[in-house]
C-alpha cells in the first residue's frame, strides 16, 4: 500500500493554475525531493496534500484512507513555509499543545523527547518569542515530528540551520525512513542537502510534474566524464574502443566524444597522440547536480509571477 | 467527540500558560475591585438580589473583558498560524469551532462566578440593605451571564473567522464594538428616520433580541425570562456554524 498517493492534484488561483494535475505515489520509507523555481507550485502542492488548503480538483490518500477537501490527517507530519509556533509559548508548550491535539498519552514527555530530538535541549524552555530563525525551524521539525507521522511533508527544512543542525536534521529524516518507513517529502531549493537525504526526485515547473527520477539516476547523469574534442571523431573512437575496453564511450552531437569509466585523461591523450588523431581539447567534465535541475527546471530564466506578489514555492 | 475533547485540553493549556493568561487573571481581580467603586453609586438602589448581582456592574464590565480577551486569544491561532497544529484528522476544522465555544463557556462562568462572589462579600461588607438569597435565582442568573458573555466572544471569533485578514485587530474591533454596543446604539438612532412600519419592527423585534439588551436587561435587575436562554442558545448556535462553514474552506496560513 502507498503511503501517499496524489492524483490529478491542481489548484487553480483565479481561473491560473498553480498546480496543475499532479500525480505521485510515495512508498513507506520514499524520501522524496521536490525540486523546482519559485512559483513552480511546490509549497500549494504539499498544502493541499496537507488539508491546508482545498485543492480545485484531484485525491489524496494516505496509508489508503482517502482524504476529502481540506481534510486533514493525524498520520501527516507538516513543516510548511514558517513554523507554526506561538511566540508566547516555550518551545516544549508549543509541542505539547499538538501533542495534547493528537491525543497522545503522556504529551508533555512526548513533546520534551521531540524537542530534545531536534537539539533545542534546554531553549526548548524558552519562550519562543527569542528563537533565532534556526532555532524556529527546529520547533517546526518537533512540531511535524511529534506523533510519529506516516507521512511528512516538509517545506525548506534546511532553512535557517547551522551545519550542525542541517546534519542533525539529514540524520533525524533518514532514520525516520529507515526505522519506521516514514515516507518523506522534502521541498528544497538546497540541493546538496537533497542530494545527500532523498531516494527520488519530482521536478516540477509551472505546476505540472515535468519530471521523476531516482536518486541513482540523478547521481548517473551528474557523473563526471572526460571530454576529447577532434575533428576526426570516428578516428578517435577506435583507437580508444581498442586501447580500453573498459570505459564507455559516446559521440555527442558535435562530435566530442564523451569518456566514462576507468580511463585517466593522461592516457587518451598519449593514446590519441600515438595514433596521429588530432585532439584541439581534452578536459573533465564536472555537471553537478544543480546544473542538472536549473536545466530540468527549465534555465535560468525569470521567476514565475504568482497572485498576490507571493514567491510561492 | 474525542477530537473536540482533545483540542479543548490542547486550547485550555494554551490559555493556561500564554503569556497573557496571568494579566487576564490579573485584570478580572481589578475588575472585581472596581465592582466595589461601583457599589458606592448603586448600592442603595439595589432592592433585590438580582439587582445586587446586576448593579454591581459585574455584567456590564466582565463581559468586555472575557469577549476583548478571548476572541484576541482565538485570533492568535490564525494569526500566528498555529492552528495548524489543532488540526489532526478528519472534522478537526469543526472540532475546532466547538472547541472555542467550550472554552469560551468555562472562562465566561469562572469570570461571572469571580464577579458574583466579589459583589456578595463586598455587598455584605457594606452593610447593604439584606435582599433575599435564592439559590436558583443566583444559578439562572450565573447561566444566562456566562452565556452572554460567551456569545459576545464567540460572535467577535466567528469575525475573526470570517474576515480573511489581521486576525488579532479584527478581533479586538469585533470584541470593542459588539460589547461597547455601538451597534445598538447606531440601530436605536437609525430606527427614529426609517418609515414607521420598519421603525417599529427594529425597535420591537429586533433590538430587544439584541446581546446589549440582554446585558441592558441583566444589568437593571430584570427578571430572567425563559426566551433569553433560547435567544443566547440561538446566537451561540448560529455563531458556531458561521465559523465552521467559514474554516471548512479556509486556507489555514500565518497571517
């Protein structure tokens, strides 16, 4: 059974659609990164998910249980744009509140076991009133936390953290997976933190789910590979098929060859210059991972306009 | 039911422990301490025993203070976007409507029981005039001012439900202008220029209905009639539905 499961999910703002027929399925245990420009409608997908805000058409189940317009779920952990804390309150109380909401048994030590979980230790009995950013967002994450969900949605949790806290987050997200196959979804523009957490990936761009990868495909295309560029490219290919068997080759449209594997620059090089083939450049090719998204989300052009001057997510 | 009953717990621990819920403690004591000042102008106008409870202006000032804080204390849900955190399964958007009733009603009684106690030691401290004590008396008398202090908060959360923006000063606008009675002064004052016909339904079936001429009525030590239960159940009734058909589709958000 999934663990979530969305079909054509949209949301149209004054006749615009926001989101627009999204469908994705998570598996207990999925870590699922949501990637895409502002505006691309990251934050209105997980808020209609969450029954935060009634979708214009499209289902959501969770665990199997169909959820109605609005409708929201005790099994779904939320940490969506701010962290819904009442600056009034410590830290702990803020916590024990949705505990005491969810019906919990001992809520107070529930809540003092999250907080602590999230590393805010003694801040936690504070007033939350004179919470840095990052510590604010570590109350959101007890607050999504706490209950021990089946499902988290989690809108830029690495905002604001120091890189203790972003490491104790990964560690806090990953065992949730692992431990008790609680299926994740992470949006984020932070992508080397997504890279280290998520075991698939959804691109999405004005609205539409353009892409789904998993982690390992993704690692595949941002691969680093060795470049020859010849003029005499059907030369080139079979000195080097012959001279290493071991690595990969493919033409490109330009006729560059394209090296992955075992194979050292050095060594193409010497081979190329021993067979006579000319070689105007040879150098690795490093596409991280960001290069890869900006692409899939379609370039680095202008953010997309929403309603109200809002960046949404 | 189980939902209701948890966000009531979650709701009365927040009011419990915010930060304000000491200077609301303290602001009913300095409430009951002006009921003394109160006294010295009324206290030998007050023949009976609901005219004690009455006059002692505890109606008249304990209701602004519970509606100005309790719809304030509602409001910070939305504006801080905590609700959220109150929503945990199907039919919470409703459980929380009625959950504000619940707590609004408890805090309604505890103030009108604190003002009721302090109006009768000081009335006897005084040495009033002795009017006859009624067990019942005081009991509908408690009931029908905790409800009315009950539906002046709910109506000024049911606003703050409604209007989509600035949730803590709507609340207090709401609050300030239903308890003020500006509402039923404006209507009184307006009725004088309607045609006949309509002047006369406004200021025979409708302003009497009124929360203002509830409390006008409480505060002169009028009798309690059966139908003001029914008008205050009405209110109350209809207030909780406006805020749960209001959140069924609201976007819940920080404001």
């Amino acid at each position: 059974m999934d663990a979530l499961r969305c079909t054509d999910l949209t949301r149209a703002f004054r006749g615009k659609r926001a989101v627009d027929a999204v469908s994705l399925a998570l598996q207990p245990g999925d870590i699922y990164g949501l990637v895409g420009r502002n505006g691309a409608g990251k934050s209105t997908l997980l808020k209609m998910i969450a029954g935060y805000l009634a979708p214009t058409a499209g289902t959501v189940e969770v665990c199997g249980e169909a959820l109605g317009p609005c409708q929201t779920s005790s099994r779904i952990g939320c940490l969506i744009e701010h962290p819904a804390v009442n600056p009034a309150l410590t830290g702990v109380q803020n916590v024990t509140v949705r505990a005491i909401a969810q019906g919990l048994p001992d809520p107070k030590r529930a809540a003092t076991e999250m907080v602590e979980a999230v590393g805010l230790g003694e801040a936690g009995r504070d007033r939350a009133k004179g919470y840095s950013l990052g510590m604010k967002q570590r109350l959101g994450l007890a607050l999504a936390l706490v209950g021990r969900p089946d499902v988290l949605l989690l809108d830029e949790p690495f905002n604001g953290l120091d890189p203790e806290g972003v490491r104790l987050v990964r560690r806090l997200l990953t065992s949730a997976a692992e431990e008790r196959g609680t299926a994740i979804v992470i949006s984020s523009h932070v992508l080397d933190q997504l890279e280290r957490t998520v075991t698939r990936y959804g691109v999405i761009r004005a609205g539409r789910l353009v892409a789904e990868m998993t982690a390992a495909e993704v690692e595949e295309a941002c691969a680093d590979y060795l470049c020859v560029e010849t003029a005499d490219a059907p030369r080139a290919l079979t000195v080097l098929e012959q001279a290493c068997p071991e690595a990969c080759f493919t033409v490109m449209p330009d006729d560059a060859i394209r090296v992955t594997g075992a194979v050292e620059a050095e060594k193409v090089g010497r081979l190329l210059l021993e067979a006579g083939v000319p070689v105007s450049g040879l150098y690795v090719h490093a596409r991280d991972i960001e290069d890869y998204f900006v692409e899939l989300m379609g370039g680095t052009g202008a953010v997309r306009g929403t309603r109200g001057g809002e960046n949404r997510g | 039911m189980r939902t209701v009953g948890n966000l009531v717990r979650a709701q009365w621990f927040r009011l419990l422990h915010g930060s304000s819920s000491g200077l609301f403690a303290l602001t009913l004591v300095a409430v009951a301490g002006f009921v003394v000042v109160q006294f010295t102008a009324y206290w030998d106008d007050c023949g009976t025993f609901r005219a004690v409870l009455g006059r002692a202006s505890v109606v008249e000032v304990y209701c602004v203070f519970v509606a100005l804080y309790l719809a304030a204390f509602f409001a910070e849900d939305f504006q801080y976007g905590t609700v959220r955190n109150l929503m945990v399964g199907k039919g919470s958007r409703r459980a929380w409507a009625l959950s504000a009733l619940v707590v609004t009603f408890g805090c309604a009684l505890g103030a009108m029981l604190l003002g009721a106690v302090v109006t009768g030691v000081v009335y006897g401290l005084m040495g009033g005039a002795p009017v006859a004590f009624d067990i019942g008396e005081l009991a509908a008398w408690w009931l029908v001012a905790s409800l009315l202090a009950t539906a002046f908060s709910v109506v000024a959360v049911a606003v703050t439900v409604v209007v989509p923006w600035a949730p803590l000063t709507t609340a207090v606008v709401a609050a300030t202008l239903l308890t003020s009675g500006l509402g039923y002064w404006f209507c009184q004052a307006a009725a004088v220029g309607l045609p006949a016909p309509l002047a006369s339904f406004v200021t025979e079936g409708v302003l009497p209905l009124t929360l203002t001429a509830l409390r006008l009525s409480l505060l002169n030590g009028a009798p309690i009639e059966p139908w003001w239960f029914a008008d205050l159940a009405l209110v109350l009734v209809a207030s909780v539905i406006i805020i749960a058909a209001a959140l069924n589709r609201k976007e819940l958000r920080q404001s």
